[in-house]
C-alpha cells in the first residue's frame, strides 16, 4: 500500500503490542490513539488522551497509554476519566469550529449533565449488543456475519468492545470463550484486513510508485478447465500456448476460480488443487482475486484463514529450520499467538504459489514424516508434508505452476488438477479495447495483430497483449507526431498496415524488438532527460542482464536472488539501478515479509535479453555463448545459429524454442537495424539467412518430432521464408497430396499448416490425404489435436496402431477413432488396448469393424473394459470372426464395474446361442450403463433371442436398443416400437396411420416385412404421405417369399398412376387377399395396370377399394369387365361409398347403364324421395362420379332434399356444368343452391329453374350469389317464376355484370311488365355482346317494353340469336317498331318466335321486308296463332320466296291460312334453294292437300323436310296420296283428328 493510503487509514499498534494486550501483559507508554470523535456519538475507545491528562488513582498506566492497556493491567475501568477526556475532547471541538466559549460558557454548562446521561445510555445500549454478538459467536450461530460485520465497519469502537469483552472474560477465568472469540474474530479480521491491503490493487507490467490499478476495476475471470493429475511436458510454454488455442472448448469442463474446492456429487472431498499455467497467464492474478474476494467477504466465508505462500519468497527460508506456525507467523505477524490446531474448529487454506520458481528439492519420498505444526522442521520437510497431508490434515491446498514443474508434486497427492487458459481470440480484441481508449486506435492494432498468425497466437498470453499494445501504440503515436510535425496531416490517418514501413512489427522478434527500445527510451527520458530518436544502449548493463537471463534460461529459473546476480557480476545496488532503468523489462521484488528478489516480466522477455546476449558475445569476443570458455578459433555468425537450433533440437522440454525464434530473427538486417549502436551490422547477413534457411530444411530430414518441427517452422517464419509451407498449401489447394510423394520436410510442412491453419480440425479424415500407415504416422501430431479421426478404410497395419497410441497417451482431443476396414489384427488392437489403459485417453467411440480381429482381441479389450481409467462408451466390433469364445472373454470385461460401455457392435462374428447367454449374463451382472447392443447377422437361435428378451424385462437393465435386423429393419423396428408401444417381434397387425412416413421409412419397414422374424399380416398405412417410391419398396414385400402380409391399407396416399404400376408389380406374385387403394390419385391408366396384374394374378386378391379415385370411364369399365373372369377370386370391389353404392345400382336399374359410365344422369319424373336423395348425395360427393349434366326434373324434391342435393354438389363441383332443377317446389333450398353458385370451383354453365316456385325474396338470394360468382354460367332459365319487376331489377344488375358471360335467358311468365322489361333491356345494353337466346314470352311487355327492346335489337354489338315473345300482347303498331329493329341488325337472328301475337297486315307485311331482306338469315320462325289471314298468308310467302334457302323450321298453326295458304306455301317449297325442314300447319282450316302432293311428288322440297304437321284439319279426301308419297322418306307426317 502507498504512504498515503497508510496514512488515510486508521493508526494501527504494532502487533507485539497488540498480542501483549490480548494476552494480559503490561504496555509501554508510548503506543498512540487517533481520535474518532467526529464520526458520530458512539464512543471510541481507541481515543488519544493528551499529554497533559493526569493518571487515575489506582492505576498502573502511564497517562498516554489507549484505553485498551488500562485492561489490560488489570485495573478496573473508571468512567469518570473517560467523561473528563469527553469533555475536554468537545469543548476543543467547538474551539475549533469557531464558537466563542466567553459568550456561551454558560449555557453549555447548563447542557453538559443533559449530553452525558445521553451518551452513557448510548454507550450501554451499545454494549449490550455487542455482547448479544459474542453470545451468538460462542453458541457457533452465525459467526460468518459477525466477522463480516467486524471486516466492513472497522471502526475502533467495535475493536474497544470485544477488548473489554476478552478482558472481562479472562478475569473471570473463562479462557476458552475468550480463546474462541479471539481466534473467530480477531486473529481473522486483522488478517483480513492486511491481505485486503496488500492484494487490492492491481500492476500492469511492473508495478511503480502511484502506478496501480483497483483489481475489482479491471479483473476479467479467466478461463479454468478442471484436467488430469499427470502432464508430461515436451513443448515449450509459446508451443502449449498454440496448442491449448485449438482445443475445443465443449470437451473441457469448465471451473470457476470461487468453486475451485467444490466437489461434485460423484467426486470426493477435494483438499489439493494444482493449477497450471505458462507463464503470464493469470495464475497469480487468479490467486489475488480468490483471497480479495475472500478478505472482502464475498466469496469462501466458510474459510477461517487463507495463508498466501509464495515460493519464490520461501526459496529464502530454504536454509532455515522452523516449524509451520513460525513460518506462518514470519509470513502473516498478526496471527502470532493462533492456536490453529485447537478442537480442529478452523478451515484453512494454504496457497503455494509459483511452483516452477521453488528451489526445494520437495522430497517427497525421502522427506521424513512430521504431523506437529509446532515441530521445527527444514522448509523442505514441512511443504512436504502438508501437500501430503501429514500436518494439519484437514487444510486446504492450492498450488500454482508452470507446466513444466507441475510434475513436481506427485499424482496421488492432487485430487484436482486445473489449468488456467489463455485469452480466446474474443478476450484479445476485448483486451486491446479495454487497454487502449481510442476505439480506432484499437481496431487498427487488433487489425494488425490478426495479420501475423504467429503475433496472434501469441496473444494468449495477457502478458503478450500488454507488451504489443505498449509497443504497437507507440509506433502510430510516434508516426502521427511526425507526419503532423512535417505537415503531412492527410497521411497522419494511415494505418499501421497502409504505412507499410519497416518499423512495423510482424513477427515476435520485431515486437520485442520495439519494445526493449521503447522501455530504454523511456528510462533515458525519465532519469536523464535525453529525448533523441536514437537509443542510447548501455552495452555492459545488457550485457550483465543477458548473462542473467542465458545462464538461468539453461537451468530453467525465472526468479533470481542475490547469489544469483553476484554470479553473473551483478551487485544488488546495480540490480535495483536496472530495475529502476527499465521498469518494464527487469523488476525488484519485496516479499510478503522477506527479503528481495529479481524476475523479467515475462519468460519470453528472458529469452528475448538472452538472445541478445548471444549476439553481443558473438559481436564481442567472436565466441559462441554456448562455449564461451574455449580457447577454440573464432565463431562465426552461421556457427552459433546451427548450433541454436541443434542445441534447440536436442532439448526434452523446448525450452529453448522461443529464444531459437530470437536469435534467428536477430540475425535479420532489419532487425538488427533497430539495435543499431547495440548490435554490429553486418553485411554478410543475405548469405548467412540462406545458408541457416537451408540447414533447417535439412533438419526436417531427420524425421523429427512434431513439436521440434513446428518451432522450426516458426524459424523460418521469423526468417521470412514460407517456401516449404507453400509447396503443401499448393498441393492441398489442388488436392494433389494423396498422389504426392512428399519429402520428410514436406511432411512436416504439412503437419505445420494443417495445425496453423485458421479453421480448426474437428474431424481428421486420412482419406482425403494418403491411405497409409507412413501418412497416418506423419500427421499423428494432427490427430492429437483433433475431436474425430476416420481412419477407416486407409490399407493400416499394426504400425499405425503403435503410433496411435502414443497419440492416445498424450494431452489429445481425440474422442472417436474409427478404424474399420483396416488390417490390424490381434497384434495391433493389443496396442490400442494399450494406450486405452493410459489415464490421459478420453476416447469415448473405438471402431473396428472389419479388422481382422478374433477372440485374441476380445482378451485385451476386456482388460481396457475393467480398467479404472476406461472412458470407452461405444464399441464397434462388427464382421470381425471373434465367435463365442471370443464373445465369452469380452464379457469378462461387461461384467466389472468399471465397465460404462453404452453402446456396443457385434454384428456378424459368428455368435450363436452360447454368446448370447454369456452377453446376457454379464448384462445381468452389469445392467447400468449399456443402452445398445447390435447382435445382426449372428445365429441367436430360439434360446438366444429368448434370453435377451429376457434382459429387456429386467427393471435394472438400461439397454433400450437391441438390434436384430439390418440397419433399415432396424430403424423401422425403432421408429414402430416407439409409435404401438410393443416389441414388434410380437405383432401380427400393425397400424401406422396418420404417421408421416414418408419413402424412406417405408423402404426401412419393408426390409423388416421381409424378415423372416416379421409375422406382421395386417399393414394399415392410411395417410402416411407416401409417393410412388414407396410403392416399389411394398412391391419388393408383395414379391417376398418371407413376407406374411395379407392385408396392405395404402388409403389417402398420393400415389398416382406411376406409383400404383409398381405396386402392381408385385401384386403379379403376391398372396395379399385385401388391398385398399382409396384416394390415392389413382387415374385410367392406374386402374389398367391394376387390372392387368389380377389378371395375371387371380387367385388370391379377394377385395379391391379404389374409392375415391379418378378412374375414368375406361378404368371403371376395365374393372367390372374383370369381374366377370371367372379365374377371377375378386368378390368385392369398391370405387364408392355404401350409400353412394346402393344408389347407383337403383339409377342402373333405370337407365340401364352403370352411372360411374355415364357423364349425364337424367332421372327426370323420378319421384325419389328422402333415402333416394341422400344416397345420390353420396353418389354426386364421389370423385368417381362425373356427371357433368344432372337432370331432375319434376322429381318432387322438397326444399330440405334441396339443400342435401347441393350440398354434396358442394364438396365435387368441379365436372357439372348444367343442372336442371326444374318443376320442383325448392322454395327455401334456393338458399343452399345459392351457396353452390358463390363456390368458386363450380363452373356450372346451364341452370334450370324454372316452375320451381321461387319468389322475388328467393330471386334476390340467387342473383346475389350469381354475382359473386358469374363468369362461367351461360344458360338461365328462371321461367314460370313469379319474380315480377322487384326481381327480375335485381337479376339486371347481374346483367349489367362485366364478367356477366350470359347466353341465354329464358324469363317466360315471368308477369314481366313493361317496366321490367325496359329494366331488363337497359341492362342488356351495358353488356349486350354475349347473349344469343332471349325468351320473354308470356309477359305483357307493352309499348314502352317494346321500344326498349327495339332499341336494344338495332345495336351492332348485340347479336342475339333467337328471340321469343310469345303471347305478349304485342300489337301490329309493336310489331313494326320489332321489324324495323331487326331491319337494321338484321344478320344475326336464326330463330323468331312471335306466336300468340295480334300482327294484322302491318306487322306481317313489316315482318315480310325483313324476311326478304338477303342478310336476314332466319331459321325458324313462330307465328303460331297470329291470325294471319290468306292474303297475310300470301305477302308472307311471297317474301319468303325471295329469300328462301335459309329458313329449316316454319309453324304457322291455328292461322286460317287454308287451302290457298298451303297452294302459297307450296310455291315456297317448289323452290330448289328452299331447304325447310319442318313444316308445321295445325289447325288452319285446310281441306285439300294435294297440291302438297303433288309438290312433294314432283320437287326435292322431300330430301330435306323432316317433319309435316297437318294435325287438326279436314283432310281426309286426300291424305291418303299424301301419306303415299311421304311414306318412304325420311319425313315424319303427322295428322291427327281433330
């Protein structure tokens, strides 16, 4: 802590002081009391008394002595005196504040007896809880919150109180209370109190005078994985550092630092932890922040004392004996006097920090045994046996080390080992964002780092990051100071990368480099106020600190002491002159409470000075700093550096790699540039970089380990040569390597890039590289790295094996290995087992099917089973020949209980009914943890399959999956089992429906159908989404001789026509009785391919649903024909429903046809009734059915028979376009045809309605939903409806419709009036282009109408066809506004009927000009009963002459036309263009036809009539002749009697 914060503190006595008054012993005088007065009104006992206070009566103490000592010499408290220094204490208080006593002596006075008989209150109130406290304390109730409370108001009042408690106690003879209270609290506070101190800041780098940081202010928790009790280390820190980056965090379980002693529930009690971590990493910060937490109160309060222990301070103690309570006590003086044995009531934990810096031999073999802490003992002797448990058996251990001294402390004495990592790349880029505060600064530097794989990596390390932040920030200060001082603002912006200079950092060389200039730039600045841009060195102080850092580089120390610095010529004066010159490179330590030590900043910073060193003494005496001794011929530059990298080579450790990458990169020109005045420059530098560079490469011809490798791999990096690791990146980015012969150098350029490569290695596959036992061995440092290795199928040997296992006897990844289909034999698995057996081997999967094994293997595998460090949980032995014997050994291993095999692979290695008893009973001895077994392709036999049966029923028994089938079967086994809930072996029918399944599944439940263990003869697959890759699978099963299936439901799949023909296939060969196909989209060409399978195939298929598919006419008839085979076994085929059945057997009965053939159904005066309508509700529901025409005229259907009908037309609407409703009393069922009409998908084209009872209310619903749906319908006939005008208006706005697509419309006695008709009219005008029939017959359209219509006819784009107005009151006036309409539109009209009407000879007369005009093109005409006389008869036919070749039908009945009438007709007929038709004359008066006779005799009017009506007149004299001549045409006469 600084001066100032220990004088912002409380004055605190010496603890020889305070021990004496604890212990009742007498005090000097001279001890000091601080004031707290002005905190409050509670009184301190800790108070200063003033020089001029008298002594009490009776007491032994000096006046200046605290209130404390006064206990402590016995005498009795006199509170008198404590009021008399009250009152002295406020009334100088008040001086002080400026109050003048003269003017208010008087009424303070008169206030003073009030305030002490309030203070006094206070005072015992007070007391008396902190009494209560002390009762809690010693009846063991809440002591944690006492001491806590004690720690947070360390105010010297509470301290007062428990003296006077403690002192009390003892005078009462109750020293065990007092002991308790003493050591529960005071012995823990006040070491609390002093750990809080010394622990709460933090130093960054070194830590200088007010340069400190709060821990809790920046701490970031690190990163700690719990690990093994056993490392054995080869590489160096750097090396572990790239290593532990690519690990996988998702196999580590992580702890966090508070935890670090709490057990799982499966774990013993954990007393020793080891904690490891290269150095920088955050061990010691680790250990500051669990005993701040701790001192704090935070964290660990079940802890009663942490003792911190450094080693590099006890190093000094190592000559000395002592006990542990001494060395305690030197360490912590306040806890002198603490009995930490007593009654075993305290939880300690002692904190060994900085193994690797421990000089001890730590003995722990040769050490003998000490169990009493209060035994002098030597250091060595007394760590020893407190890491072992001897003294105080039941404290806590931490320890903290580097990897390489880890092994220092035996195995059995760690129950946890953890090891602290570095940042993960996230936590660098937070770092230098934290570290730096311009966020551009910042991104610029993380920028660069992440350009240099080799900077990256080694930013794991904290250390590392401070250093290239400090360096890294200087650089862009510097340049932007420098392009501002030259007016170079634009480039001021440039980054780090852009500038491109040399004095960039890209390599760890050059960012140490920078940053020794920058350190000595920085002292010269501080202590000699030089601020050129050249550094000053001074050679002989580097070079003492260089002969420092080599010497202890060799012997592995990084903390020196005196005698270590007089060996290198350096005196402690001098040292602490370095210290203070380069405050970030070399630092002076003082301990806890002993002596002084020395340490770089980091290892690496070491290495760096070291290599340095190496270069001035090869500058210097031209001698090599590995023999400088000899008297030899001077050294060369290339002499030292091929001596490094042997010297490096041979090293066990690496530790030596690091300052190999230094001293390489020293060597460079542009590097040396930077040490200019230190280092000599020389020129031969280009001939010497070629020269190592070559001498390395041929290093790699010695096939050296992995870790050597990469290290020289760096080398050259640090070399600037990427030749070798370009060559293989070329090889992979071709992918040319499983061809490639590749030179050893080549191999382990491979092993580097694939190591270094961004993206990390998961999954090895040798495959993709070469299939060989040298390939495998070469990359075993790959696999060591990765979570998966395939190593199937590569042609590997025992070889391979013997280097797997040294790859499973490191610190690997490695979980699952697969080695199937290789030659390793019993030989090479016994070396497998081997490395299995070893504590560090995690592998969790081993695959080794198809390896050549036998029973030989089984023997080793057991014993990897049994042991205690078996990991192994899924075991493939598959199409290995182990046989029963073999089988019988294994089981050995499945009955130990260290045996946690879940899954387990012995698929086709000849075991029969012997194996499976001796799996079963090991499973029986052994139930917990297999879940799977795969017993496929063996022979159980009856009694085996029965004994594993068996095992599954047993309650204890895990094993969830049992494979008997192949792997399809067997996962249809699995899926089935989960969905019925039963063991499938055991089924005879089997429902799947409404699972989507789907082809694949089905493909796996086919090959289980197939097996012959499969009994299942009931298969319902109703709605499972399969398509016709399902149906060649079931095919395969209809075909199979195995199969029992009898019964196949394939309903509501989507299998088509293509899928059905593969079912077919197998329908060929099938003994399937019952197949159900319904809604399937099965169309003709399905029904054919059915059809022509069960012709080949009678015999068996007794029942056939094809319900609610799409056959078709011909498919439907290829199936009944079928029926008729009388090969043929097939009794009952369904295409409908039972209803839908029975109706159409009735509607076959009536029109003698089977309905599914017809595409017009007519059941006109039918009556049905209700049974009869629903089942052809059934029928029209059907996808069977394809009525596109319905007719149901006069059928008596009620209104609810009305609503069922259009119901069931809903839900098929798709094929019926007309539909005839016609004569029957629908009334309120129009609102359900309605709803029809509104369906989109009903394309209805011809609607007849009429005589149907529908009112204008009804007529309002109808046109509603005609306009929502209106495009299709083409033909209306509403007729004999009583609409009248409020309906038919609302049918106009139908009209009026755009989309309106209206042929045809029939309004007959529709009581239409005049009104209406002009509605109807006006609104044919806004779409008149569509419609070509209109029938407004029997309405009285009067003369409005009339015009209205008129004016309609005369529009050229209303091109109606046929017009009636039959018995519409029309008049000859109506008859030539008509005409005359028509003249002017005249080419469209084919049929005109205007029977029933009043014409006279104006209107037939208009009519005649019409007829005879060329472009009218009349057909048929109607003027039945229009009192056309003879002479209308004669102008009539005279016109008709004219233009006679178009008209085919002419009805001019009850007209009294007569026989002048016919001889007129006559004349039209004789005509050779006449082509009439039909010719009807009823009723007319007629008595003599001959001269028809003799036209029809004589003209070939006969080759085109059809039809002669002369019913109802007297024509008896000559219709004999008549009937003559028609006799043998085509013509049909007809003469009825009137």
């Amino acid at each position: 802590m600084s001066e100032k914060q220990g004088k912002d503190s409380p004055l605190e006595m010496s603890l020889s002081e305070k021990h004496s008054v604890r212990s009742g012993s007498h005090v000097s005088s001279s001890v000091s009391v601080k004031s707290d007065w002005s905190k409050g009104s509670i009184l301190n006992f800790n108070e200063k008394k003033t020089s001029s206070d008298k002594s009490v009566s009776g007491s032994l103490v000096s006046s200046s002595v605290s209130v404390k000592s006064d206990w402590s010499k016995g005498s009795i408290l006199n509170f008198s005196q404590t009021k008399t220094l009250l009152n002295k204490r406020f009334q100088n208080r008040i001086l002080e504040s400026g109050f003048q006593p003269q003017k208010s002596r008087s009424n303070f006075e008169d206030k003073l007896q009030w305030i002490f008989h309030d203070l006094e209150n206070k005072i015992f109130e007070f007391l008396k809880k902190e009494l209560e406290k002390c009762k809690t304390i010693l009846k063991k109730e809440n002591t944690q919150f006492f001491v806590k409370d004690l720690n947070e108001n360390r105010c010297r009042v509470k301290e007062a109180a428990l003296d006077l408690t403690l002192y009390f106690l003892r005078e009462m003879k109750q020293d065990e209370a007092a002991d308790t209270l003493e050591g529960e609290l005071f012995f823990i506070n006040q070491l609390k109190c002093s750990l809080q101190k010394k622990y709460q800041c933090v130093f960054e780098g070194i830590a200088q005078q007010g340069d400190s940081t709060l821990l809790k202010n920046i701490y970031t928790d690190l990163y700690i994985t719990q690990g093994d009790s056993e490392q054995v280390n080869t590489e160096h820190e750097v090396r572990q550092i790239e290593v532990a980056s690519r690990r996988h965090e998702a196999q580590e379980i992580q702890v966090e630092c508070r935890n670090l002693f709490e057990a799982s529930e499966q774990d013993k009690q954990i007393r020793t932890v080891l904690t490891k971590g290269v150095a920088g990493i955050g061990k010691s910060v680790s250990v500051q922040k669990f005993v701040l937490d701790w001192a704090e109160g935070k964290e660990n309060q079940e802890i009663s004392f942490i003792f911190p222990l450094p080693f590099r301070e006890m190093n000094l103690k190592e000559k000395e004996k002592l006990s542990l309570m001494e060395l305690i006590t030197q360490f912590y003086p306040e806890t002198k006097g603490l009995n930490l044995t007593r009654r075993n009531r305290f939880k300690v934990l002692f904190i060994l920090d900085g193994l690797d810096e421990c000089r001890l031999p730590l003995n722990f073999a040769g050490n003998e045994t000490c169990r009493d802490v209060s035994s002098p003992a030597s250091l060595d002797v007394l760590l020893t046996n407190l890491i072992k448990g001897n003294l105080l058996p039941s404290a806590l251990i931490w320890i903290t080390s580097r990897p390489a001294a880890a092994s220092k402390i035996p195995p059995d004495c760690i129950e946890r080992l953890t090891e602290i990592r570095g940042f993960n790349d996230e936590q660098k880029e937070e770092y230098f964002r934290k570290r730096l505060t311009d966020e551009n600064q910042a991104k610029e530097i993380i920028d660069h780092i992440k350009q240099s794989k080799s900077l990256f990596i080694m930013c794991h390390i904290p250390v590392f990051c401070w250093i290239s932040a400090t360096v890294l920030q200087n650089i862009l200060q510097e340049k932007r100071n420098n392009d501002v001082k030259h007016n170079q603002a634009d480039d001021a912006s440039k980054t780090l990368q852009e500038s491109n200079t040399e004095d960039t950092p890209k390599t760890p060389t050059q960012m140490y480099t920078h940053f020794l200039r920058f350190q000595i730039q920085q002292s010269r600045r501080k202590y000699d106020g030089e601020y050129t841009p050249d550094v000053s060195w001074d050679k002989d102080a580097i070079l003492s600190l260089g002969k420092l850092a080599f010497d202890n580089l060799q012997r592995n120390n990084l903390i020196f002491y005196d005698t270590d610095l007089e060996a290198c010529g350096i005196d402690v004066y001098k040292a602490s002159v370095y210290s203070g010159m380069c405050t970030q490179i070399f630092k002076e330590e003082t301990g806890i409470a002993l002596g002084t030590m020395y340490c770089f900043v980091h290892l690496s910073i070491q290495e760096f000075i070291a290599a340095i060193y190496a270069h001035l003494i090869l500058d210097i005496n031209k001698k090599s700093v590995f023999d400088q001794d000899s008297n030899s011929r001077n050294e060369s530059m290339i002499d030292l550096l091929k001596t490094a990298v042997n010297k490096a080579l041979e090293s066990d450790n690496g530790h030596l790699d690091l300052f190999l990458r230094f001293l390489l990169g020293l060597s460079l020109q542009s590097n040396r540039r930077l040490l200019r005045g230190l280092l000599t420059q020389r020129d031969e530098i280009n001939q010497i970089k070629e020269e190592i560079v070559q001498y390395i490469k041929q290093k790699f011809e010695a096939n050296l380990s992995p870790e050597r490798s990469i290290n020289l791999f760096y080398c050259l990096n640090e070399l600037n040569d990427q030749t070798l690791v370009k060559e293989i990146q070329t090889h992979l980015s071709k992918g040319s390597l499983s061809s490639a012969d590749l030179s050893p150098a080549q191999w382990s350029a491979l092993v580097f890039v694939l190591l270094t490569s961004e993206e990390e290695m998961e999954e090895f596959e040798l495959q993709k590289f070469m299939k060989s036992d040298e390939c495998l061995i070469r990359l075993s440092a790959v696999i060591q790295t990765c979570k998966r290795a395939l190593l199937n199928d590569c042609n590997l040997t025992e070889k391979s094996c013997s280097a797997l296992t040294s790859v499973l006897r490191s610190d690997t990844n490695l979980k699952v290995l697969n080695m199937s289909n290789n030659n390793l034999q019993d030989s090479g698995l016994r070396l497998l087992c081997s490395g299995m057996k070893d504590i560090k081997c995690e592998l969790e999967v081993l695959r080794l099917s198809k390896c050549d094994l036998t029973e030989e293997s089984c023997s080793a595998l057991a014993s990897v089973l049994s042991s205690g460090f078996n990991s192994l949980k899924d075991l493939d032995l598959s199409n290995n020949n182990l046989q029963n014997s073999g089988v019988k050994l294994l089981s050995d291993g499945l009955k130990d209980s260290n045996c946690t095999l879940e899954k387990l692979g012995l698929s086709d290695c000849n075991i029969s009914e012997e194996g499976y008893k001796a799996l079963a009973s090991a499973l029986r001895s052994n139930p917990s943890h297999l879940i799977e077994l795969d017993l496929r392709g063996n022979d159980p036999g009856q009694s085996g399959v029965k004994e594993l049966a068996e095992l599954l029923q047993d309650p204890h028994c895990k094993l969830k999956t049992l494979r008997c089938f192949s792997p399809s079967a067997d996962e249809a086994c699995q899926f089935v089992s989960g969905i019925v809930g039963k063991n499938l072996l055991l089924l005879k029918e089997l429902n799947l429906n409404d699972h989507q399944l789907g082809d694949t599944r089905v493909n796996q439940l086919s090959a289980l159908l197939q097996d012959k263990h499969c009994q299942i003869n009931t298969l319902m697959l109703r709605n499972c989404a399969l398509r016709e890759e399902s149906c060649s699978a079931l095919a395969s099963v209809l075909r199979s001789e195995s199969s029992s299936l009898k019964d196949l439901d394939l309903s509501n799949n989507n299998l088509q026509d293509s899928g059905v023909k593969r079912l077919s296939d197998g329908l060929k060969d099938s003994k399937l009785e019952k197949l159900s196909l319904s809604d399937c989209s099965i169309s003709e060409e399905g029904c054919k391919a059915l059809t022509s399978a069960l012709r080949s195939n009678p015999s068996h298929l007794i029942e056939l649903n094809l319900g609610g598919n799409d056959p078709g006419q011909s498919g439907v008839k290829e199936l009944t024909n079928l029926l008729q085979d009388p090969h043929c076994t097939l009794k009952t085929l369904r295409f409908l429903s039972s209803a839908a059945d029975e109706i159409c057997q009735h509607v076959a009965e009536i029109v003698g046809k089977n309905p599914l053939l017809l595409t017009e159904l007519n059941l006109s005066n039918h009556k049905l009734g209700d049974t009869r309508v629903n089942q052809l509700s059934a029928l029209l529901q059907d996808k069977h059915c394809k009525f596109n025409t319905l007719i149901l005229r006069c059928c008596s259907i009620t209104e609810q028979q009305c609503e069922i009908l259009t119901s069931a037309l809903k839900s098929n609407p798709s094929h019926l376009r007309e539909l005839d409703l016609s004569q029957n009393k629908l009334e309120s069922g129009v609102k359900n045809l309605s709803d029809l009409l509104k369906n989109h998908q009903c394309k209805l084209e011809k609607l007849n309605l009429c005589k149907c009872s529908i009112t204008k209310e009804q007529c309002e619903i109808l046109t509603s939903a005609l306009k929502s749906n209106p495009s299709y319908l083409r033909e209306l006939d509403l007729s004999e409806n009583q609409i009248r005008n409020t309906g038919l208006n609302l049918l106009c706005d139908v009209l009026k419709d755009s989309h309106c697509r209206l042929q045809t419309l029939r309004l007959s006695s529709c009581e239409m009036t005049d009104e209406a008709c002009s509605a109807v009219t006006s609104a044919l005008k806004s779409n008149p282009s569509h419609l070509r029939e209109l029938n407004l017959s029997y309405n009285k359209l009067g003369d409005s109408g009339v015009k209205n219509l008129s004016y309609l006819l005369m529009k050229p784009q209303f091109k109606l066809e046929k017009l009636h107005l039959c018995n519409c009151s029309i008049t000859e006036e109506q008859c030539v506004i008509l005409t005359s309409a028509l003249k002017s539109n005249p080419s469209h009209l084919r049929e005109l009927n205007l029977s029933c009407n009043e014409l006279a000879d104006s209107g037939v007369k208009n009519l005649s000009d019409l007829l005879m005009k060329p472009q009218f093109r009349l057909e048929k005409l109607h003027l039945y009963k229009c009192s056309i006389t003879e002479k209308q008869c004669k102008i009539l036919t005279s016109a008709l002459k004219s233009n006679p070749s178009h008209l085919r039908e002419l009805n001019l009945s009850e007209n009294q036309i007569r026989n002048t009438g016919v001889n007129l007709l006559c004349d039209v007929l004789k005509d050779s263009h006449c082509k009439l038709k039909t010719l009807r004359l009823l009723c007319c008066g007629i008595s003599d036809v001959s001269s028809l006779t003799q036209c029809l005799k004589n003209t070939k009017a006969l080759q085109f009539l059809k039809e002669v009506n002369l019913s109802y007149n007297s024509i008896e004299a000559s219709k004999q002749q008549l009937i003559d001549v028609i006799r043998n045409s085509s013509c049909e006469l007809r003469i009825e009697d009137q």
